[in-house]
C-alpha cells in the first residue's frame, strides 16, 4: 500500500505539516487561523518534525504492514481499516493506556492533549483526500507512494 | 621508442602524429627539431613520456593529465597552463605565465623563468603543484597562489631572486626562495617565516630531484639559506567589502 | 511615394512556365494565353515574362534589357558598358501601344561581353564580373535598372496585366524553348516597372508567388556574399539564394532545393544515418537560406526550370506533361488554356520539385 | 561601539487576528527577522534584518505577514535619493567597496520593451502551431562557409555542434555562488527539455557528470575545476573572459562558501577563498586568446566547440570580430544587465551596455565582415520572457542564455543579496540548512516548465509571422519595429520605426 | 471441527484473526468457561472504577464472531483434552473432535498458602467476575486490604481508592511492582499512591485472614495487624494449565511451546498466558502474561494451525502503566541482575525518572516515568538488540526521536517495517 516517506534531503524542518495536521484534526479543518485560534486545545499533530539542523525529516505512523501497536492494543481500539489499509485507532474505544506508545518502534502514535487520554496517530486524512501533511508539504520532502525510496 | 622529426611540420598535424603513436600505444616518444609547435602535452595521460628537443611552442602541457615531458632547450610563455598532473623538466628557461592555475604535478626549470609564474596556483588535498626554478623568477611570482609550491633557487646568481610584487594577492600554499628578498619586493599578503622540519623534508625531497635532473649536488643546494614565504591568511580580501 | 527598393511591398500572384525539352522553340502567344486565364491572381499592377533561346543568334553574348527613366541615366549606363563591356549591338526593345499600359521608360537592350582585360584585373570569374556589373548598376545609377542579363534569354516586364504586357512587348513575335510568366497583385501602386516580374540575373529568373516571412534572414545572409538586395522583393532574395547555391557554392541541384525547401527535423530524423548526416549539415550550414512562408517558384536557367513550392505547401502549383513539353501554373486551368489533354497532370507536395531540364542537361 | 545609521528597508507587518503563532516564519528566515518569545508567547520581528525576500510572506499558512517598504522619508531631493545617502553611510562606516547581487536595477533603457514584433495579415498567412510542425531546433557550433558535394556526395566535414531542441540555454551559474540543489535544477531540467547549462567558473560536481551531454563547461581565469576529465564531460568549452554584471572585474568567492563539496568540485581546500583574477594571465592580447581556444581544441581533439563569453562593452563589435577570427565556434555576449551572485555596486551599475545594443552591433559587424554565418552568437544579460528571447533572435542571436530568469523560476525573488550566502530560497547558498530548500525536483520540474511556456510561446508568436522554424526569425529584422527610440537607436538596431 | 480454540482472550482472538488469514473456511470453534463476548482482561480495572461499562471493555465489536465465522460454546467448560483421540470432553460431557486445538486458556490468580485465604469478601482481580463482584462491595466508606503490590495488585488498588475505598497494601517485595520497576522507579510509584492516601506495608507478607465480625484481619508475617472490610488476593497469575496437567503435553511453569507455538503434541498449540515461551532478554523460556504477547502468540498459533510457517521470534515484557496521572512505561529486565549490565539513568525526581539497562552495548530494559511520548522507539531499540552505546545519553532524555539515532538505523525506520 502506499505510505508517506519523509525525504530527509528535502525536509526544510518548517513544521507546516504538523500545522496542518493540527488543524484538519481540530473542529475547523478548512480553517486554520480558527482552528488555532478558536479551538480551546489544538489537537496533537499527528506527524511529528524532529530536527538537528541541517537534518530534520517529519514522521507518522508507518502503517505497518504486521502493526505492533494493533498487536498491543488492549482495547481493541487499533484496528487496520479494511478498505485502505490504514491503521487507525477509534477514539471511542480507546482508553490511553499507551500501551501501543511503547509498542511502537517508530514512535508514530502521540498523546491526543485535546481530547482525554486517547492516542492521536496518522488516519492518512482519509475523509479528507490527500494526506494533509504530503499536500501542504512546501518542498515535497512528503510523498505518498508505493516503497519508498 | 618512436622519434619524430618536427622540422616544418604545423603543430596541428605534429600533436596529431603524437595522438596516433599514443593510440597505438606507442609511448615513448622523442621529437626532434621542435620550434614553436603549440600545445605539446595538452592533456596527455600518465604513461607517456615525451622528449622534446628545441624550443617547443606556447602552452607546452597545458592541462597534461600525468605525463612526462622533458625538454632539451627552453620553452616559451603558457608552459604547463592549468596542469593537473605530471612532470615537467626543462633544461632551460622558460617563460611567462609558467605553471598558471596548475593544480598538480611537477615543473623542474632549469634556468630562469618569466613574470607571473606559478599564478594562481592552487592545491586540493594530495594534488599538491610544484615549480622548483633553478634560476631567478620575474615580477608577480605566485601571484594570487592558493596553494603548491614555489622554489626559486637563484643557481646562476644575480642580484634579483625574484621580481616584484612576489605573492602579490597569494592566500594558500608555501614559496621557498633560496636566499633573502627584501620585503618591499613582497606582496602585502605574505610573510616571512622560518622554515621547520617539514619544510626542510619537502625542500630536500624537491632539490633532490632537480639536482638529479640537471646534474647538480643537492646537499651544495641546500647549505644556502632559504626564505619560507606563506600567507597571512586564506582569506586576504575579507575586509574589502561591504554590504549594500 | 516610395517604389520598390526603397519600401517592401508585400504581393501575391500567378507564375505559369512551359518549357519544350527538345529545345524546340514556339513563340510566347502560348505563356501569354496561359497566364492570361489567371488574370484575376494579379490586380494590374505588374505582369512579366522570362523567355530563353529568344536570341540565337547572339548566345554567346550578354543580353542587357535595361530600363531608364531618363535619358541622363541611359547615357551614363552606357558609357559604364562601354568602360566594361564590348556592345556588340544595341537598340530599343520594340514595344506596340496598349491603351492599358502607361508611362513606360525608355526600353533599350544591348548584346555585350566584358571586356577580356577589365575581367582579369577584376580578378573574377566572368560570370561573377557581370554580376558586380548588375549589382552597380542598380545600386548606383539612379534611374536605371537592369531587368535581364544572362545570354540568349530576357525578361519583359511592365506594369499591367500581364497579357497585356505580352501585347506590349510583342512576344508572338519571339521564339523560345522555355518561358515563364507572372502576374503581380501589389499591395499598392508603385507604377515603377522595375518592380514587376520575373527577376532575373545572368540567366536565372525567377518568378514567384507569396510573400515569404523569412525574407530579411534571408536577404542579410546572401548580401554577405556580395549580392545586394536593392529591390528589397523576395524574388530578388531568391534569386541571389539560388546564384549563391547553384552557381557560386555548386550545390547540385536537389541539394540547393534541399535548402530553400528543407525537410523539417521530424523527417531528417527518420532518414538513413548518411542521408541525415547530408541533411543536418544542409540545415545547419545553410539555415538561413530556408525560404520560410508561402511560395511557389519557377527558377528558369538556360537549362530549363525548376518549379517548387514551400515545405508546407501554402502555395498552390500543377503541374503537366505533354510529350517534350512540361507545364507548371499556379493553377490547373492556365495548363488546360494551352494543353487541355495532357498526358499527365499532377499537383506536387510541399518542397518537391518540378524538374524540367533541357534533354542533355544534367543540372539547371 | 559608534551609531549606525543604518535605518530598515522593510517594514515587516503582522496580522495578529490571522497570526496563529506557528513559528514558521521564525525558522524560515535565515536573517533571523522574526523572534518567538516564550515567556508572553507573542512573535516580534527585527526589520532591520529584512531583506525583502518574501520567504515568510510565501510560507504563512495563513498569510498573515507583509513586507512594506519602510515608510522613512528623506527631504526630497532628486540628486540626492534615499539609496545614494545611504550608501554613503554605509562607506562611511565600513571602509568597503559596495557589493550586491542580481543585474543592474537602474532605470536604464530597455530596448527589449522599444521592439514590437510583425505578424502575417493576408499577404502571407499565420500558421498555428498546435497543428502544423514548428521548429525551434537550433545548432551552435562554427559552420562552414559552403558545402562541398562530389557526384552527390556530401565531402564538407561539419565542426563539432551543440544541439539544442529550443534556443534558450541556462547561462553559467557556478556552483559555489548557487547552490549545488540549484546546478542540479538546472541540469536535470535542461536534459529534460533538451537544452544545456553552464557550469560557470565553479567545475562540475561528480553528481552532475550525468548531465554531461547537457553542460557546457566554463574555463575562466581562476581555472576551478578545469582538467581533461572536466572538459571531456561537457558538450562544449566556454572560455569566459567577462560578464555582464561586472564587466573587467574577477570574481571572488569567499572562503566561508567553500564548504567540502563546493572545495571537491573546485579543486581547493575547504574554507579557503576562490579568488578569480579579472584577467586570464595567458590572454593579455587577442592572439593570446586564440591560443587558449586551440589549447582547449586541442585538449579535446577538435571534438568540442570553443565558445567565448564576453560582456557588453563599448567596442563589443569589434572584439567579437576578433574573436570569430581567434576560431571561436560560439560567441557569448552577456549585457550589463546580466545578474551574478556578487558584484560591486558601481561596477553593476555603470559599466558596460545593454545586450540589445551590443547584439545589433555584432550581428551588423559580422555581417559587414561577411562572417556571421561562421559563429554562432548567444546573448545573455536579462531575457525576461519569451518576447525578449524573439526580438533577440531577430536581431540576430542564434540562441539566448537565461540565469535570472531561471532563477526566479527556481524561487529567487530578486532580494539581490546572493553575497550574504544566506538566501533563504536555497539558490545562492552553500548553508545546508537552506540549500535543501530548494528540491531539485521540483526546481528541475520549475525550470523545465518556464521553458516549455517559453518554447509554446515563441511557436505561437513564429506561427503569427508566418514562420516555422527559428531560423527564418534569425537576424530577421523586418519583423522588429521600434518605438519610442531615437533615430540613432533605431540605426543601432538596424529596425525600422513602428509605422514604417 | 477443524480449529478448536479453548479460551475468549487476547490468544484466542489473536487465532482466529490469523486462521482466518488463510483459511476463509473451515470452522472454527471458540470455547470458553466465561460467558462473555471476549473481553479485554487488562480493562477490568477501568470497570471497577467505572470509566468502563461492560459494552465497552469488549475487546473486539459485536459481530465480531459473525464476521469471522467463529462459533462459539460461552460459559463451557472444557474438562479434559484426550490427545490419541483428538478430542474434548466439556463439562457436560458433550465430546468435541478437533483437527487444530489451540489452548489458550490464559492465567488465574496465584494463590499464596494464607490460612483463611478463601470464604466471603475475599477476592481476586482476574477476570470480570472478579471486578463485577469488587464493584458490588466497593462502596465509598469502605476499607480494603490488597496483597500483592504487583501490577494487578496497584491496579486494583487504584480501583478501589477511586471508589472510595480505603486501601492497605501489602507485599513481600520490599519495593512495588517488583517484576516490571526498579526501587528508585518503585520509590515514585509509592510516594505518588501515599499522597492519594493509600498505605503500604512492604516487604512483609500476610499470613492469616481471619473474620473480625463483618470485617476481616490481616495478620502480617512481622506480626502488625491490618483490619479492612474486604481482602483482595492479587498477588499474581499463573499459567491456567489444569487442563493438560494429565496429558502428554509437556508443562513446565507453563505449556512448553515451540517457535510455531506448538506444544509437544502435534496439532495442540498453546498461546498467551498459559504457555512459556522464548524470553529474548532473559535469554530463557518463560511466562510473559501481558496482552500484546498473548495477541501475537495467538497470531503465531492461528498461522500455524491454518497450514502456515509462521515463527514467534520470542518476546519479552513491555508494559504502559498509570497510576493516578502519573504514566510510565516499562520494558524488559529494569534492574541489573549482575554485574555484566549496566545501568543509566537520570536522577529520579518526584514526577520523572528515565532508566535503561544496557547488556553488552545493546538495550535490554528501561524504564521511562512520566516520558512515555515515543518509548517505543527505545523498545525498537531493544528488539533489534543493536550497539547503542554511543546513544546512552539520548536513551535517558526525556525527549527521544529517531533522528536521535545512527543514521542507518533512523533511515530503516523511516521507510518503515524495520522492526519486526
């Protein structure tokens, strides 16, 4: 299946696919200056930069092909949406226990600080088209595709 | 080993020869009666060696890529232009400009050189040019040198080692002068230091060769004094500019 | 108001020519009716004829048709042929009235050979002696102007129609093996005769339709060869393109029809690697004698003519063939006027040549 | 410390209402303009450090920030404008020679903007080019006077040619002023459209001897990276002996832009400065300058085409007749408007003369000479867009070269600091934080796009005069009219005045 | 039946997912003594303490049976297994025929040798029954003595306290949850529970429970008394092995299995918390009884019951815990047995502390409080048993990234599924 690969030469460290996560995953996802603005707690962004100029690179949720985190789930909260494959984690069921934070090697799922103790990871944007952070990315150090380079 | 009689023959058609022979794999290749032929060693490869005998033409192994070439007389201005590897033995002199912006190999002249030799010179990591000057050197010696080495031995005397405006603009690399030069001949970006261990290995390993060359006594060489010159910094312009 | 030479007047037109490969002659009656059923291609304003074999009996001369508009430039262009040349025989053109042709200039022709020791401290060969000639006396004898120059051919020209300029000149009463005819429709009205057509230099002529674009890169580089554009027409341009080629570089003939009407990159890409080593270096070397634009052209030589047009074929030209006799028009009906069964009649694509070379000639 | 006078240039505004404190702009501006405080969580900026290159303006997700001129009145006075005090300031301050970036900003005349071009109405017809063949094939390279042809036979050798499917090139840019991330733009897009790029004064990075066939490989005076392995790599030689932007002056890269790949390419040690002399030491007379082009032939068996590169200036018709005569194929002449990564201000400002002029002076010089077919002429120094590259070419230019242009197609937004080395659009740096801004795909898809607008357009404006290929534009000055140009210019131009 | 499933759990739901993988068709059969719709055990502490109802500690949704083709036998007992016969007899007598027999019947509450251990108010935290009963009883008001100050042990605890409940806890060990923390990271647990009022008495045992009225004592081995009006047992489990016991299967603590979770017996499998398996840092076979291992042990099994090749690489423990707010995770062995491992870590604060333990330049534990963000990349770390030796000052920092690691290894995360 296709997944987001950071290019690390390309990844400029502006943190705007972290704004825009945040904010397709607030109550304004077309909005961002109400989504910072007017929500009482931004949500997590789902994608994270680390940076150690001149490295940086983004990372989100591998969406494994043998999910650790689905393995460790013990909600059964995590499970791998049959139609595309993404691994998500329904809110509703899960509990924050972050039993899955330890289970993942990729450090790919965050604590959700604007909702109470659920993990936030990458949903892929499904119900938005294209994955907010690879659209917004300014100089395509995000791709979406098939292995990766 | 092939000769060549260059008598009368234009140097497109002489360079050409030398091509066919070295296609051939013939390397070893004597050229009598040269005179004025350009370009003699323009870009020849490691492997060849070339004899020439007379006075070759201008940009004699200009850009030359390893190969030997030793002449047997004196040659003209542009002699090893922009060389990147290779040696280069004159016995004789030679003229302007020798060893402009040459970025490897060796250059042994003989006798005296022209103005603005070993300009702009410049060394990266092992590829480290030299010109060991058996005479004395024209103004603006190393002019704008980033690196390599310059040795001017003064073999024939004279008074004037090297001209003026030595290392005039000079921000890499080491000039040995066999001698004293008066600090009014030296450009602002250089000084005069004493030579260290180092220097004198380089030295003696340079002077070996050129004695061995033209049939000189290394040790008789080295006995003189010498002048170290080296920039005071890689950065000689910094301060000359600013911003809009 | 500006006349040709000094302003670049945009035309278009109608060209015939008729050439009998045997060399047997016939009289112009048969271009005039030719071209004539095309009168509504010009407006009037120019019309004229190239006729060959017309002078046997003076072949071996330089046959000078010249115009003047005055009498002080008749004399001073006569006394530079008489430093140049040796006139063999001179004398006015004989012309009829037609009501519909005015303000002609003096017509005078001359049969002449240059003069054999001004030739040798020119250094040139003699063809190219007359050419310098031509190109003085157009550039620097004001109010003079040469309308042929090449040897047992000449050019009638005037501003008409062009089946009354046949009347005009009396061409029924002249004998030729080829003849080419045009038709002008200018964009205004110069009334200067010279501007009509063909044009013509030594025994090239050329009539021609369509105004071609790439006239000025055209024109700058022949006139670095020596040649000088004083017509400022793209007959001219032509003319010079093909002396240069065909006689001053000699190109074979396919080769410098190759380079007026070039194949484009597309095709040469898709020929044998020799072929396409031959057309690159056409292109490359001769790019700016590319005739680029609408044209179709009948170069006449003593040889015959060659008949082409553009490479995309914004022109119309026919062709056909009767027995010796090769017909090539703007349009069908001037072939059927004076042939109307031919043999064959066929409509050549863009950039193909119609050949029609005198029998033992083995080039125009 | 004594007072500056140094006062801003930009006037750095913030939409507080949009402003969602991401702190985007803070990370993009390598001038450090703008500043996050944590303590009352609220950005401040510094507009002093603005240079004015719209990097945070651009990357605002929520377009919260503009950039003013800063509204600082002098008294007014027309000799004495803002940019001439302070100027002198700056002097006054520092001791220094001015520099700057980018081509010449001065109102001088634009002769581009003076020239209009012919279309076909009636007489001869327009051809459209989304349907009918358009070429724009252009070959560089020394041509023979005629051809010579023996029972059919072709006998005439052609000298080595540069092929180049449209006649605009990227014109040298080393690698040290810009950006290896921008070379590589650079490269791929001309492979990918089918034209070259100039390696400029800088060598030619190992990563780019793939785009070899696509690189003419420039020899200047400071020789970086010149060696048979370099000059075997490209498709053909340019010698540079000046450049429009500082005609009769070297260049100098400074030491803190030779990083180690900037170092391995030029063949120097890292940090050490690249000085290039304002001559070539072996060319202190035309003939000299033939011996380096054979020296160059040579050193390539006769198997590339030697080009000059020349800037502008007063005498350009005369210099280029004798440097068609040294045996260069090509001739490069670069106008004073042409950019560079640094020059000194007066220099950029006042030397040299506008590429139009300089074009219609050497295409008529060599047309007099009756050798303007033997060269190819290619002219740089400000083609802004595909209307420019036609009137050049109908002056007489074979091709153009294109830098600022395509710079800007990169990102650059004309800031005219490259000398900083801390162009925050990753072009004119060597810093590897903001080199990787830029992203050679997408600089190279960029790039490559500019092009492919130019080449439809120029087919477009071809098809309107009624020509299908280049070449019958080339010198083809009836289809150029001028307007608003004396009658001198007009003859400089060898045009006709619009209406004429 | 081709696939027989003993047990509704992580391991069972683990097989069946992974059967059904391969094998769209044959039945499967799930038997279990509880009569729940499987269930997340670890979520019985959130029922106690009201968080979860019933509907919503479901470990997988309703039709999840349905969807998977399971038929099911709830509140079933199996008494025996007859492996010549491949078959089981239930508790009521019925007899099941299997093909592939998975045993995944889990662990019960290790019941230490207290005198009066057993009778009324005396409880275990294994199962929902248990939490369902505690719940019944927790009333505010109410005191409770838990034994054991393991995992389950403060979970209950917790439980109770947040219902009210006054809660005592004792253990043996001298520090809290011994198998998973270190003392210094024990030493903030404790610290963090006594603030919110819970007493302890460690490393002490209780010997004797005896009914004090309606209430009962705990008497403790060094003699002090503690008086509650109920006990939890939850001193730990143990392997639910009762129903192998008089096989051939082959036990040891748990039912011995091997990389293909099969036990000695052909065709009988065994997953979860009933069976031992390959301990990667111990470097010894073992009972993990977390979840995350029983899910893929089960997945294993399922593969290998459907006619797969599938390999348990072996596992170690992992846990994320909290207590009252304060989050910690926990991984593979925290305190150095000897002197062959090393420890790092920072200095232990009220609120956070960051360990690990390195064995050989490779991570074999750590211990993260109040650090949880992103631990699992240490937990790669220790899966993929590289040389970290150059990261250690990373590893104990509070913020830990990819980019904190060696190039190859950050690249081979970042293209994903480096890790298995």
């Amino acid at each position: 299946m296709k997944k987001i690969y950071a290019q690390e030469k390309y990844c400029i460290g502006c943190r705007l696919c972290e704004v825009y996560c945040s904010a397709v995953h607030s109550e304004y996802p077309n909005d961002l200056v109400k989504a910072f603005n007017r929500s009482k707690i931004v949500p997590t962004p789902r994608v994270k930069v680390e940076e150690d100029r001149p490295l940086s690179f983004a990372m989100q949720c591998r969406h494994c092909d043998e999910p650790h985190c689905l393995k460790a789930c013990i909600t059964g909260a995590m499970y791998r949406d049959e139609e595309s494959g993404a691994i998500l984690n329904d809110a509703e069921r899960c509990v924050g226990c972050w039993t899955c934070i330890v289970a993942c090697p990729y450090g790919g799922i965050f604590r959700d600080e604007s909702k109470s103790k659920v993990v936030a990871k990458c949903d892929y944007c499904l119900d938005q088209g294209d994955p907010a952070c690879v659209k917004n990315c300014p100089n395509g150090a995000l791709k979406i595709e098939e292995g990766g380079e | 080993m092939i000769e060549i009689n260059a008598q009368g023959i234009y140097y497109k058609e002489l360079n050409q020869q030398i091509h066919n022979y070295i296609a051939e794999g013939k390397k070893d290749i004597i050229i009598k009666n040269v005179n004025g032929q350009r370009y003699i060693g323009d870009a020849l490869p490691q492997g060849v060696k070339l004899e020439l005998e007379g006075t070759p033409g201008n940009d004699l192994a200009a850009y030359m890529d390893g190969a030997e070439v030793i002449v047997k007389g004196n040659t003209q201005e542009g002699t090893a232009n922009t060389m990147s590897g290779g040696k280069l033995v004159i016995h004789g002199r030679s003229g302007d400009a020798t060893g402009y912006a040459m970025r490897g190999g060796k250059v042994f002249v003989k006798g005296d050189v022209g103005y603005r030799v070993g300009i702009h010179m410049k060394e990266y990591k092992d590829m480290i040019p030299a010109i060991v000057v058996g005479g004395n050197a024209g103004s603006f010696f190393g002019e704008y040198m980033a690196g390599g080495v310059l040795i001017v031995l003064g073999l024939d005397g004279g008074t004037e080692l090297v001209g003026d405006y030595c290392g005039t603009g000079m921000h890499g690399g080491v000039m040995y002068l066999r001698g004293k030069v008066p600090s009014y001949k030296l450009g602002k970006e250089v000084k005069s230091v004493e030579l260290n261990d180092e220097d004198t290995r380089q030295l003696t390993s340079y002077i070996t060769n050129f004695a061995d060359y033209f049939g000189y006594k290394a040790d008789e060489i080295l006995k003189a004094k010498f002048t170290k010159l080296i920039p005071y910094n890689t950065r000689p312009y910094g301060n000359l500019y600013t911003h809009y | 108001m500006l006349r040709e030479g000094q302003v670049r007047i945009p035309s278009g037109c109608a060209i015939s020519g008729i050439i009998n490969r045997k060399g047997n002659r016939f009289s112009g009656e048969k271009i005039i009716e030719s071209i004539a059923v095309m009168h509504d291609r010009s407006n009037g304003l120019g019309g004229g004829f190239a006729a060959y074999g017309i002078y046997p009996e003076y072949k071996d001369f330089y046959a000078f048709h010249m115009f003047y508009d005055n009498l002080q430039a008749k004399e001073d262009v006569e006394h530079f042929f008489n430093e140049h040349f040796s006139v063999e025989l001179s004398g006015i053109i004989p012309t009829r009235k037609v009501s519909s042709i005015k303000k002609s200039p003096i017509i005078w022709r001359y049969f002449m050979k240059p003069l054999p020791d001004k030739i040798r401290d020119s250094e040139l060969y003699e063809d190219e002696y007359v050419v310098q000639c031509v190109m003085k006396i157009n550039s620097k004898f004001s109010g003079a102007y040469v309308v042929s120059s090449g040897k047992n051919m000449g050019a009638f020209k005037a501003v008409g129609y062009p089946e009354d300029v046949g009347e005009f000149y009396k061409l029924e009463e002249y004998q030729g093996y080829t003849w080419t005819a045009h038709g002008r429709f200018p964009t205004n009205t110069p009334g200067w005769w010279g501007g009509a057509h063909p044009f013509t230099l030594l025994d090239w002529s050329v009539v021609h339709n369509g105004e071609i674009s790439s006239y000025d890169a055209n024109r700058r580089y022949v006139e670095m060869f020596g040649y000088d554009c004083s017509l400022q027409t793209d007959t001219e341009a032509i003319t010079y393109a093909f002396d240069l080629l065909l006689r001053k570089h000699g190109l074979p003939l396919d080769m410098a029809i190759q380079t007026v009407a070039a194949p484009f990159w597309d095709s040469i890409a898709h020929m044998d690697e020799k072929q396409q080593k031959v057309f690159k270096a056409l292109r490359i070397t001769y790019s700016s004698l590319l005739i680029n634009g609408p044209f179709s052209i009948i170069l006449g030589s003593k040889n015959g003519f060659v008949a082409l047009n553009d490479r995309i074929k914004l022109r119309a030209l026919v062709a056909a063939e009767d027995n010796d006799t090769l017909y090539v028009a703007s349009e069908e009906s001037a072939i059927r006027a004076v042939c109307p069964k031919p043999e064959r009649v066929w409509s050549p694509r863009g950039g193909e040549p119609v050949i029609g070379l005198l029998e033992g000639a083995d080039s125009i | 410390m004594t007072l500056s006078m140094n006062t801003p240039e930009f006037l750095v505004e913030r939409n507080l209402d949009r402003c969602i404190k991401c702190q985007v702009c803070v990370g993009q501006c390598a001038n450090e303009v703008h500043k996050y405080d944590k303590e009352t969580d609220s950005l401040s900026c510094e507009d002093l450090a603005c240079v004015g290159c719209h990097r945070c303006v651009t990357l605002c997700p929520t377009h919260a920030l503009t950039i003013k001129k800063f509204p600082l009145e002098f008294r007014t006075n027309a000799n004495w404008t803002p940019s001439t005090i302070n100027a002198i300031y700056k002097q006054a301050e520092s001791g220094g020679i001015l520099l700057t970036g980018m081509g010449n900003d001065k109102p001088y005349p634009i002769y581009w903007d003076h020239l209009l071009l012919n279309a076909s109405q009636v007489t001869n017809p327009s051809i459209d080019p989304l349907r009918e063949p358009m070429e724009v094939k252009t070959y560089l390279g020394r041509k023979p006077d005629k051809l010579d042809f023996s029972d059919g036979e072709l006998l005439t050798e052609i000298a080595p040619q540069v092929e180049l499917e449209l006649p605009i090139m990227f014109s040298a840019m080393s690698f040290g002023s810009i950006s290896l991330n921008a070379v590589k733009s650079l490269a791929a897009a001309a492979k990918e459209v089918g034209t070259m790029f100039n390696t400029g004064e800088g060598g030619l990075h190992q990563d780019l001897y793939s785009y070899g066939d696509n690189a003419i490989v420039q020899v200047a005076s400071g020789r970086f990276g010149v060696h048979s392995q370099y000059l075997e790599a490209g498709t053909a030689i340019e010698i540079k002996i000046g450049q429009g932007a500082k005609p009769g002056i070297g260049g100098h890269l400074p030491g803190e832009k030779v990083g180690r790949e900037v170092s391995e390419t030029r063949m120097i040690p890292e940090g050490s400065d690249a000085l290039s002399p304002a001559p070539h030491h072996d060319i202190y007379s035309i003939e000299d300058l033939r011996q380096l082009i054979y020296s160059l032939k040579e050193a390539t068996r006769y198997k590339k085409p030697v080009a000059v590169k020349i800037a502008a200036v007063h005498n350009v018709a005369a210099i280029a007749s004798g440097i068609a005569r040294a045996g260069a194929d090509i001739i490069t002449i670069d106008g004073f408007r042409g950019g560079t990564g640094a020059t000194p201000l007066r220099t950029r400002d006042n030397v040299g003369i506008p590429i139009e002029l300089a074009l219609a002076a050497v295409d008529s010089r060599l047309r007099n000479e009756s050798i303007r077919h033997q060269v190819s002429l290619v002219v740089a120094g400000s083609l802004r867009n595909s209307a420019d590259v036609m009137k050049a070419i109908a002056l007489g230019a074979d091709a153009v070269y294109i830098a600022s242009s395509a710079l800007l197609a990169l990102g650059c937004h004309m800031c005219q600091k490259c000398y900083t080395g801390k162009c925050n659009w990753g072009i004119a740096t060597q810093d590897p934080n903001l080199v990787k801004r830029l992203n050679p795909e997408i600089g190279a898809q960029r790039a490559a796009n500019l092009l492919r607008a130019w080449k439809h357009e120029i087919k477009e404006m071809l098809g309107g005069m009624g020509i299908n290929a280049i070449e019958s534009l080339r010198g083809n000055r009836l289809m150029l009219r001028g307007v608003g140009l004396s009658d001198r210019d007009l003859e400089i131009l060898g045009v006709k005045a619009a209406g004429e | 039946m081709q696939y027989v499933i003993v047990g509704n759990s992580a391991a069972a739901i683990g097989a069946v997912e992974s059967i059904r993988n391969y094998d769209t068709e044959n039945p499967i059969l799930v038997i279990s003594d509880e009569p729940y719709h499987t269930y997340s055990r670890p979520l019985i502490s959130y029922y106690l303490t009201g968080l979860r109802d019933e509907e919503s500690i479901m470990y997988r949704p309703k039709n999840f049976y349905d969807r998977y083709k399971v038929e099911t036998m709830l509140g079933r007992r199996v008494e025996a297994v007859v492996t010549e016969k491949k078959q089981l007899k239930l508790d009521n007598q019925e007899i099941i025929s299997y093909n592939k027999l998975l045993i995944a019947t889990g662990g019960k509450p290790f019941l230490p040798p207290i005198e009066g251990a057993t009778g009324p108010d005396i409880y275990n935290f294994i199962k929902l029954d248990d939490a369902k009963d505690l719940k019944e009883v927790a009333q505010p008001g109410k005191s409770a003595v838990v034994i054991g100050g393991g995992l389950i042990g403060l979970k209950v605890a917790e439980g109770l306290l947040k219902n009210e409940v006054a809660v005592t806890v004792v253990d043996l060990a001298p520090q809290l949850l011994n198998s998973i923390l270190d003392a210094a990271g024990a030493g903030i647990v404790k610290k963090c529970l006594e603030k919110k009022g819970m007493e302890f008495h460690l490393g002490t045992t209780a010997k004797t429970i005896q009914n004090f009225g309606e209430r009962k004592i705990v008497g403790l081995a060094d003699g002090k008394e503690v008086v509650a009006d109920f006990v939890v047992v939850a001193v730990g489990v143990v392997p639910n092995k009762h129903l192998v016991e008089d096989t051939d299967i082959k036990v040891n603590r748990g039912i011995v299995t091997d990389h293909a979770m099969g036990t000695s017996v052909e065709g009988i499998f065994a997953a979860g918390d009933v069976a031992e398996n390959y301990d990667v840092l111990f470097g010894q076979n073992r009972v993990i009884p977390i979840l995350p291992n029983a899910y893929e042990q089960g997945q294993v099994a399922g593969a290998n019951m459907a006619g797969q090749k599938s390999v348990y690489p072996g596992g170690f423990a992992k846990n994320a815990i909290g207590f009252f707010g304060l989050s910690m995770v926990t991984a593979g062995i925290t305190t150095a047995p000897d002197e062959t491992f090393q420890e790092y870590s920072s200095q232990p604060t009220e609120d956070r502390y960051l360990k690990v333990v390195i064995k050989e330049g490779k991570l074999v534990g750590f211990v993260r409080i109040n650090a949880v963000d992103r631990s699992g990349i240490l937990t790669g770390l220790l899966m993929q048993q590289k040389d970290v030796t150059d990261l250690i000052p990373q590893l104990i920092s509070e913020e830990i990234g990819l980019i904190d690691l060696p190039q190859d290894l950050r690249k081979a995360r970042l293209k994903g599924d480096a890790v298995q």
